[in-house]
C-alpha cells in the first residue's frame, strides 16, 4: 500500500504543479522506481506445459530442415523459435531427463523454428508482435548474447528459460546466436569466429532497435559473447550517426571471457550507450578460470574481487556455490535472476543485506566460506585494475 500512496502522492504533486504558474516537475527515475514495487521471480514449479516464442538473429549456415549449423555464414539470418516450458520446470534450471517411467522429463526444448525471408520482416514482425502486448511494465525487449560451446537450440533455449523465469512477455525476448561450435575442444576456433561477428551483431542489433521504437532495449551478455558486444559498441561510437541510435537501457555483462586490460580500456564506452551496465563474476567459474590460464592473463568473469572497477560501472561478485563448472550462475542461482529483474524493470537493483553487502565500491551477494567450497574457489583476484572514466 505505501508504493500506492506514493504513488499517488507524486502524481497529484505534478498534476497540481501544471496547474500553477512555477510549471511542472519532473519525477526522477529514482523516484519512479521508488514508486514501483520490487520485482520477484517465483521459485515454483509450472503448473503446465507452455510454449514461449523468442525471436533470433544468427549467422549461423542453414541446413535444409530448417534448422541451423555451427559453420558461420555471411549473412544475419532471422526468425522465431517456439521453446516448450514444461510443466514442473524450476526456475533457473534447463530442466531434467525423467530417470523413471512415471517422472515427466522437464528439459527444454525446441519444438518449432519459423525462419524469415529478410531483415524487414523481422522488423515487421516485431512492431506487430510488440503492439499488440504494449503495458507499461511490457515497454521494453530483452536480447541474449551466448558464450562459446553453444548450439543454435543450446542458445534459443538458454534465452527461453532467462525470458521466462524472469517474465518477459512473449515475443520481447530475442538472442543473437554466432556461429559457435558446439564442443568443449573448439575454444580456439570460436575465438575466431566470435571476433568475426562483430559485423553482424552490430546489424541485428540495428534492427532490434528499429523494431523496438520507443522501448527500452536491454542486452545480456555471456562468457565469450562480451567480447563480441564489446567491439560492436566500440565500433558503434566511431560513427556519431550510428552511435546516437545504438542506445540501451541494462547491459549486463555475465561470466565475461574478455581480457581485464582490455575491458579496462573499452569497457568506459558502455557509459556511453547505456543507462546501467553491471559486470557479474564469481571465484568459483571454471570455465572463465581455464581462459585465464590459456590466455595468462585474467579475465573480468573471474575473481573473488573485481578485476576492473570503471567509475559509472557496476560490480557484482557472487559467492552463490553453483555446480561445476559454475558457469551459469547468473540464469541458475534464484537472487541473481531477481537482480536482473530488478534492474530491466526499475533501472535500481534490490538488494537487502544480510545476503548482499556493499563495500568498497561493489557488490557481494553470498559470502566466501571455509572448507570444501573454499577449495573450489578458482580465481583470486591479485590486483583490481581502476578506471576514473570521468
């Protein structure tokens, strides 16, 4: 009741203010967002199966069933994919194979992928799709970039599974999928092939805009697919037409495989296009850790501090224990995707204490614990890098 009432007070406040001669008054976007409720994310299972539709760019190579390869093409190809959610789906999970007979299996999956003809008709098909469903807590899109060792379905079911546990309405979600192989052994090769699609999701990203209008576009970006987002940023800004339409609401960098020295001296530029960006790491993923050791140099994903602090920017270190190779925190563990929430809805996180903590500039959620858990910490972080970018 106390939103409501202030609610109400603020408007009558700028109502009242119109009707006299000292003019209105602008509310903040604090004081909207302390007018709006926080967000939640329900932690119970579906009640039942739901099919939930993502749109897609890729530049995946299309085989001749509709589906999509792991060989990288010269072109953005479009469409929309129709994930189930199964009944009994948990948030933040993918989903299980039922072991036995009268357990249903609630993995994820793809049952139709619907390709279009042109980068027009997937503008069309936004601006049709979104009017239809426009609210005011609907007034934005969601695009989900994946990381390395991602399939075509591997990354259109990843986006369904953030899109629905975090209730983005259908036909706002959408991810970018590059032409990553899917095998563990390829690393080398998507490094190549992600540094390749800057191009492209730079286009596609174009295009969301376009077909998003006044919506807020909001981007989550993983492990490998920062590196991507971060030189389609960079190369946006070197063209002051297209980095004035090349604007965002959240940026969120999750897991990112991106070299510290060199976020520390790109990583400023999403000051630029954003309203809030937010870097989420942890010392315990395995697999930002083994980049560092291939690359001898840390990555921004991993560390029990922050590896870069930017002034504007903000740091997230989660000491949530996650599975092996603790990878997905960001979509798996329940507070983070309620952060997330937070932040695309309201522009403000919510964070109460005593799981969050506030100190030295950043962000903790969890704690760091003695014993087993303290073994499977990976990356330490030596030196913080500071970047006034005032």
């Amino acid at each position: 009741m106390g939103y409501l009432v202030r609610l109400i007070l603020a408007v009558s406040t700028t109502v009242l203010a119109g009707c006299s001669t000292l003019g209105t008054r602008e509310i903040s976007s604090a004081e909207l967002a302390s007018l709006t409720p926080p967000a939640t994310v329900s932690a119970e299972e579906t009640k039942e199966d739901r099919q939930y539709p993502v749109l897609y760019g890729t530049t995946r190579a299309p085989l001749g069933d509709g589906t999509y390869s792991d060989q990288r093409d010269v072109q953005v190809h479009y469409g929309k994919v129709m994930v189930k959610i199964p009944k009994g789906h948990v948030t933040g999970s993918l989903g299980k194979k039922a072991i036995w007979p009268w357990r249903s299996d609630t993995r994820l999956s793809v049952q139709e992928i619907n390709p279009l003809r042109s980068q027009d008709d997937f503008v069309g098909l936004m601006q049709s799709s979104l009017s239809n469903i426009r609210q005011t807590q609907s007034d934005y899109v969601v695009v989900f970039i994946h990381g390395f060792n991602n399939s075509f379905n591997d990354a259109a079911i990843r986006a369904a599974q953030i899109g629905a546990d975090l209730d983005v309405p259908e036909n706002n979600m959408m991810f970018f999928s590059w032409a990553a192989r899917s095998s563990i052994d390829q690393y080398t090769v998507d490094e190549a092939t992600v540094d390749a699609s800057e191009i492209y999701l730079r286009t596609f990203l174009q295009s969301v805009i376009q077909g998003a209008g006044t919506r807020q576009v909001h981007v989550i970006a993983h492990s490998m697919g920062n590196r991507a987002l971060l030189r389609t940023i960079v190369a946006s800004l070197e063209n002051a037409s297209a980095a004035q339409h090349m604007q965002f609401g959240q940026i969120i960098l999750a897991a990112a495989d991106v070299d510290r020295d060199l976020f520390a001296q790109l990583g400023p530029n999403y000051l630029k296009v954003a309203q809030r960006t937010t870097v989420y790491l942890s010392p315990y993923d395995y697999a930002v850790h083994a980049s560092g050791l291939v690359h001898a140099y840390p990555r921004v994903g991993c560390g029990d501090v922050p590896q870069v602090m930017i002034k504007g920017i903000d740091n997230v270190v989660s000491f949530i224990p996650d599975d092996i190779p603790a990878h997905a925190y960001f979509a798996e563990a329940l507070p983070l995707l309620v952060d997330i929430k937070n932040l695309i809805r309201r522009n403000t996180p919510e964070r109460p204490a005593p799981l969050w903590n506030y100190n030295n500039g950043f962000w903790t959620i969890g704690e760091a614990v003695p014993g087993a858990l303290a073994n499977r910490m990976r990356c330490k972080t030596q030196t913080t890098l500071h970047v006034n970018a005032g």
